[in-house]
C-alpha cells in the first residue's frame, strides 16, 4: 500500500489535485471519503462540473463513517447503524433501570447521558474495547459503575446487531486484526478535509497498509504536519510515520485581511451586515460571501439584521430545534396534532428568525416522536421497565436538544462556523468574534477528574479544552495563509456586557512564515544555536527571576538544559508537593466556588467544602504517578498534612472575611497571560519590546469597590517584602501590573500576597486605604506612590536581566549568600556566594 500525503494550507491546490486524479479513474474501484454531509454536498457539486463520467459520483463520494459501515457490512453478516437518537435514548433507559446512581440530578439528565454516550464513543473511536478502557481510565473514574453501563450498552447493541459511529471503528480495527476485513473492488482512497484525523482513523489507515499492500491512499491535509505545537504533534508525527511520500502545497499568498475591534457583538453584527449589503450593491453576488461565526449565541441577532435586509441566507451550522421553538411549540401535545398544511401557522407572528429552518424544525417533532417510538420497541424488554411519565420527560428534553439539519443553500450567503470554514475558501469571509472567550470551550466532567485534559496522553482522546483551542486556532491559520479577503472582528465585550480578551493575531504563532517542506532540511541551519545572538524577547516570569537571582543558574537551566540532579529522597521533592498543592487547590475552589464564597460567612459551606477537599486529595493522590515511587505511609503523612494545611487556610480566610480585613473574594483561577495565544503582557526594556509569560493561581476582587487582589501559594520560603520593593522580587508585582493591563484594567489593586502553605503565614503588600489594606503589617502597606517606584524598580530589575542575556553575561552572582547550597548547578560553576548586600535584607 502507498500513502501520500498532500499537505500545507493551499487547499485549492489540494482540491485541484484531487480532480486530477478522479479524472484519471475510469471505474469505480476509488472511494472520496470526506467527515460530513456538508462536505459530502460540497465535493459532488465541484468533482461533477469535471468529471467525464458523473454517474460514479454518487456512489464514490462518501463520508467517512459511511465508508466504515460499508466495509463493515461486507465483512459481518448483518450490520445496522446506530445513530444518536438510539444511543442516546438506550443509555438513558438503561440509567434509570439497572444504573439508578449515575443519574441522580434531574435537571440535567439529557446532558449527564450525551456526556457518557460521548466518552464511550470517543474511546471506540480510537480503538479502547471494554477491557482496555477500564485499564486506562479506572484509576481516574470513582464510579465504576460507568463501566458496568458500558458493558451493558455494548450487549445491548450487539445482540440486535447495530453499531455506533465508536464501534464502526473499533470493529474495523478488529476485522484488520483478524484478517476478516472484505475491502472488495476499492483500489484508492483518496481522503479530503478530514481533520485532523484522530487516533482511530491515523491506526486504521496504518493497519490497511499492512492488510492490503495493493491498496493506495491519498491524504489531502490542510496544513503542515510537521508542528511544534504540543497538543497537536502527535497526529502529525503520525501522519508522516505513515506517509510513504509526500507532497507540499504551500499557499501563493498569504490572505489580506483587517481586524477590527467595536464596543459590543451588537456593533460587530450590525457592521457586518452593513458591509455584506455595501458588497451585494457592488460586484458581489450572494454565493462569493461568507460569513463565519465563533459563537452561535450571534446567530439570531444576525439573522434578524439580514431578514431585515431581505438578504437570503444559508444556515450551514446544526442548531438545536430550542434555538428555533418557543416552549409552547416544542410542548409534546403539539406533536400528535395533524402536520400538513398547518405547520406554518404554528410559527409565531412575532418570529422573524430562519422561518424555514423553523419549519424544518416543526416537522422533525413528528419524525423523532416516531422515532423515539420505534427505538421504544427495540429495546422494549428495558422500556417497558420505565414509568410513561419518565418517558414523556426524556421525549421533552430530546426535542429541545435535538439537532436540526443545516440549510446549505448553494446560491446564498453562506453563514458557518470555524469547523466548517475550510469549505468556503472561494468567498468573501467575515469572522465574528475573534476573542479567546469564544473560542475556549468549557468542559468540566462529570465521569473523570478534570486534570486528565492536562495529561499529553489524553489531549486527543478527550479533546480537551486546551486540544480544541489548539485545533481552532489552527484552523484560523489555515485560512491566513489562503489567498482570501478575510475581515476579522473582535468585540470589548460578549452578549451580557462583560470585557472579553482579544486574540493577539499579530502577536502569536496564528500567523506564520511559509512552513518549510519535509524534505526541506535548510531549517536545520537556521536553528539557533548560539545564545548570543538569539536576542530572545519572550520570557517567563520565573526565568526572569532565575536570572536575577543567579545569571549562571538560568544560564545551566534555559540554556544549556541541564537537568536537575536526581536525588534518592525518602519522599517526593518539593516541586512534586507544590506542584501537588496547587492542583488540590485550584479543584478545591473551582469546583466548590460558590461554597467557598459562602464559607467565608457561614461554617456549614466551610463543611461541605472541608469535606470535598478530604476527597480532592484522596483522587489526586491515587492519580499522582510519582507519589508511587515513594513509602505509602509517609504519602499518607503528607495528604494528611495537606488537609490539615489547607482546612486552616479555610478558616483563616474567613476570619480575614468576617473580621473585615480582606473582602475581596475568589474569581479568576490559574489565569494565564502571553501564554496558548492568551492576551499579551509587554515590557518596554532598552532591547524593546519584551513578552512576560505568566500564570496566577488566584485572582480576587471586589466589585462594589472596584478592586482587586492577588494571591499566590507557596509551599516554600516566602520572598520578604524588601525584595519586592527594591525590584529583587518580581512576581507578585509582575502579576498585578498584567492583571491590571489585561485582565481588570477598570479595577484597582489592593494587594499581593504570598500564602504560605508551611507555616500558614501571608507576605507582600498591600495598597492603603483599600480593602485589604491590614492583610499584612504596617511595614508593607504602601501608598500608591510606593507602589509607581516598586513598578519601577521591577521594570529596571527585567531591563538589567534582559540585557545582560542578550549581552551573553552569565557569570556567576547569586543575590543572596545561602543560594549555592541548595542550587543544583554548584557543581559545574564552584562559586562561593557573597553576603548579599544590605539593602536586600527581609
């Protein structure tokens, strides 16, 4: 088998390509597999006004898991496909009947089950059976009882021979195995828009090369595998691993395109279809204009502007039939009445949104009752088991959540998505909503413990949070390295009135130079290799300090990369508990946020959040992987100590609440800056601009008072108050000047502070005459004027650091005498450290 891979962000070229070779098959032993319907339209409409012989088009273009079905088919003998109505509605049955404790929040029952239909089908889909799935996620899941419910879905489906999207792939993966698998007359597969192509489908096409040499693959993939971003360099290590050649189509052209920022979506909506109408009125006809949207809260306030304009539109994205009915319309006694004739008076007057989408959504009520009703009798000997007015319930929630089939009108105004933009690169394109808010997803699950999205190994598998940033963003620089007319706009604040944070374009890596080519090793010269000539100008926080602290110590660290010296402790180094600590706390009060608020008044929150804590710790020790090289009774010692450590802090802060003395409270947790494309903090040095890289373990404010403050754990030595003010000390300092540039630029700090973890003590400063102001002692209250010098020192302090490594000095110089006996590099530099001087003193 060969397998080509056609990459980088010219898709034209790729679609140009793919003709050439469809045109060149005289048969129908080749198959086109794209990931969606949409897709699927998009390729028969172009390959059909090219293709010498359009009755083959049919029944060659097909979507990727119809490609599996089929092979499927050939290969075992009876074979139906489970869609998302019958998975859905056959878990949620067989919650209520046999796996009562998985389900005990009614008013989010149809949520908590597309939660678990989700992960079970996610791990199919890249190739975990029962068995390999409890190994790999038991350890991170505290109800097993999600595993007894899988087993049961899985027989269920099995004894009536059907299949969801999951086990198409896991069962081709098995028939591959087996040597079972019929692929029957196909000779080439010619893959398109499919990405990125996930862990399932990167190891089924590695195993049909193995299974069938004869067959030839063509992977037509919309940007450069060979990456440097983390979340995504699995897949790409993959696809060249894979390839057996490759072909790079680098753009002409990068895409010329304006950001525009204005003061609310609503302004941003209205210029948009204020600018759509001025190009209809020009030269531009409906179909070379897109619009794509990040947010589908946008989406009825712009097609209300466009209705109003009598501009025709197509609704190229899924929307639930909520979005499109009243209560009143999806009210289930609705439903029996006659569908006919009828069904647009039931559209209110006052309704001027997508009236046709409205009546496709009306007439879906009838098919998924229908539906619903046959699904009801598949599996009657579990339904019969449930009350009918357990089922009326779940039959309500389903036509709210029910998705409704896009609109794609070919000679409209298009209006999409990111996931789908790539398929409209020939228009005109408006992007909506360019703020980091609208395109992080927020995923907190109910089955595993959150900090699985932090773990390389599952960015993929989970598609987490950070994996689907990644993704998007990708997906932006895809079409900026198109030849397109592209406007982009970015909103100050969302829907409700809040300030949103602005994607950086110029700033981060969605603009890029022409990746090079695989075979292409000139990039190999063009590394840098000598420091001093690097003039690096994005720093983090704690290399900065590094520096400042001892130039040869960041010199060994950042530089040169040596490791630390590996120790044969008795229990897990400090960077392990810290790093240990901070998890505990940031789950303890994100997840428990609105009773730890409360618990700074009543105890009875306090409880409850001591309680959750004692069961944080219990789950991040069990998940913790180096806490198993270590005695387990002295890992016991130390979750104890934590809680103990932690409980106190609890009460300390509500004393601190109670007594007046700190009234801001709890809001932002591990915010990050100039970090995964996040909102950008700049210095001005003598070497010019400089990046600083950080993130916050906790941001507190006061709304009332307009303030805030920061807090910062330590399980360490706490930095004195004379070294934050005479610049030595650069964190806290460097996070309220981001926080206030960035973050809260309306709000005015009251303080930083360090809480010491070991001794339960608080250190750093605070603004007089605010609401924290008695945080810490009188000696490290300062007035604003202090606060404008300690600014300036800080920034001296980074211009000094910055350029004495642009200058290449790396000398030893510790800033404090007892530094060298701790510092792992002592070794290799032999420096007997100086008293520091005296106006360093804590």
């Amino acid at each position: 088998m060969s397998v080509c891979l056609h990459h980088g962000p010219n898709q034209q070229k790729n679609f140009e390509q793919l003709s050439e070779f469809i045109n060149k098959e005289d048969d129908s032993s080749y198959r086109v597999l794209v990931p969606n319907k949409l897709s699927l339209n998009q390729h028969k409409a172009s390959i059909l006004n090219n293709h010498f012989n359009p009755t083959l088009i049919g029944q060659n273009i097909m979507t990727w898991e119809d490609f599996l079905l089929q092979l499927v088919k050939k290969s075992t003998h009876r074979a139906h496909l489970a869609n998302h109505d019958l998975c859905h509605y056959l878990l949620f049955s067989l919650c209520k009947t046999k796996h009562t404790s998985l389900l005990n929040d009614k008013d989010n029952t149809y949520q908590k089950v597309e939660e678990l239909l989700l992960f079970f089908q996610q791990v199919k889909k890249c190739g975990l059976d029962i068995k390999q799935a409890n190994k790999t996620f038991g350890p991170h899941i505290s109800n097993q009882t999600v595993f007894d419910l899988f087993n049961d879905y899985q027989t269920e489906l099995k004894n009536r021979f059907y299949y969801d999207s999951g086990d198409l792939h896991l069962t081709t993966l098995q028939l591959i195995k087996n040597s079972t698998l019929i692929i029957g007359s196909v000779k080439t597969l010619y893959l398109s828009q499919l990405y990125p192509l996930h862990p399932g489908q990167r190891e089924i096409i590695r195993q049909l090369k193995h299974f069938n040499p004869k067959l030839n693959l063509h992977i037509f993939y919309p940007e450069d595998f060979n990456q440097d971003n983390q979340k995504l360099t699995t897949a790409y290590e993959d696809l060249g691993d894979i390839s057996d050649q490759s072909q790079y189509n680098a753009p002409s052209q990068n895409s010329q395109y304006s950001f525009i920022q204005h003061k609310s979506p609503f302004h941003e909506i209205d210029s948009i279809t204020q600018n759509i109408k001025k190009d209809l009125e020009s030269n531009y006809q409906h179909n070379q204009l897109g619009i794509i949207l990040t947010n589908n809260n946008y989406i009825k306030l712009l097609c209300h502007n466009l209705d109003n304009l009598n501009i025709p539109y197509s609704l190229q994205i899924n929307l639930p039939a909520k979005d499109y009915l009243s209560d009143s319309e999806l009210n289930t006694e609705q439903i029996n009445k006659k569908f006919n004739k009828n069904a647009i008076s039931l559209i209110s007057e006052k309704t001027t949104f997508f009236p046709t989408q409205k009546i496709k959504a009306i007439a879906c009520k009838q098919e998924m009752t229908n539906h619903l009703n046959f699904i009801d009798n598949l599996f009657c000997e579990i339904t019969d088991k449930l009350d009918q007015q357990i089922k009326n319930n779940y039959t309500q929630e389903a036509l709210h959540f029910h998705k409704i089939p896009a609109n794609p009108l070919s000679h409209a105004l298009v209006i999409t998505n990111m996931a789908n933009a790539s398929f409209h690169t020939k228009r005109k394109l408006y992007v909506a909503g360019l703020n980091l808010e609208n395109l992080t997803i927020q995923k907190d699950s109910s089955i595993y413990s959150p900090y699985l999205y932090s773990k390389k190994e599952f960015f993929e598998l989970l598609e987490s949070p950070s994996y689907h940033l990644s993704l998007t963003l990708k997906k932006i620089n895809n079409l900026l390295q198109q030849n397109l007319d592209l406007h982009l706009t970015f909103p100050e604040s969302d829907l409700s009135g809040k300030p949103t944070t602005k994607l950086n374009l110029e700033n981060t890596n969605i603009i890029k130079s022409t990746p090079k080519s695989p075979n292409d090793t000139s990039y190999l010269k063009e590394r840098k290799t000598d420091y001093f000539k690097t003039k690096k100008m994005s720093f983090s926080i704690s290399a900065l300090q590094e520096y400042i602290n001892c130039p040869f110590k960041y010199y060994a660290a950042h530089q040169l990369l040596l490791g630390r010296i590996d120790k044969d402790d008795l229990e897990p180094g400090a960077d392990i508990k810290g790093s240990f600590v901070h998890k505990v706390l940031f789950r303890m009060i994100k997840e428990n946020e609105a009773d730890y608020i409360e618990g700074l008044e009543y105890k009875s929150y306090r409880d409850k959040v001591t309680k959750a804590l004692a069961s944080i710790i219990q789950e991040e020790i069990e998940n913790e992987d180096s806490f198993k090289d270590f005695n387990q009774k002295l890992i016991e010692f130390y979750a104890w100590r934590c809680y103990k450590t932690i409980n106190e802090l609890i009460n300390n802060e509500s004393q601190y609440f109670l007594n007046k003395i700190k009234l801001t409270t709890p809001k932002y947790y591990e915010w990050s800056f100039s970090r995964n494309n996040t909102s950008l903090f700049e210095l001005q040095t003598d070497n010019g601009a400089v990046t600083i890289r950080g993130q916050i373990d906790r941001i507190d404010i006061n709304r009332s008072h307009k303030m805030f403050s920061i807090i910062d754990y330590k399980t360490g030595k706490l930095p004195s108050f004379n070294s934050i003010k005479a610049g030595s000390s650069i964190q806290l300092p460097l996070y309220m000047m981001a926080t206030k540039s960035i973050l809260l630029n309306e709000f005015n700090p009251s303080g930083a502070f360090y809480y010491g973890l070991k001794e339960n003590d608080i250190k750093g400063f605070s603004i007089s005459e605010t609401t924290d102001t008695n945080m810490v002692n009188k000696r490290s209250q300062i007035k604003l004027e202090a606060w404008d010098e300690i600014q300036s020192n800080v920034t001296h302090a980074i211009n000094t650091a910055v350029k004495g490594i642009h200058q290449g000095d790396f000398s030893p110089k510790p800033l404090e005498k007892n530094m060298c006996q701790y510092c792992d590099y002592n070794k290799i530099c032999e420096y007997q450290a100086k008293p520091k001087p005296a106006n360093l003193q804590g």
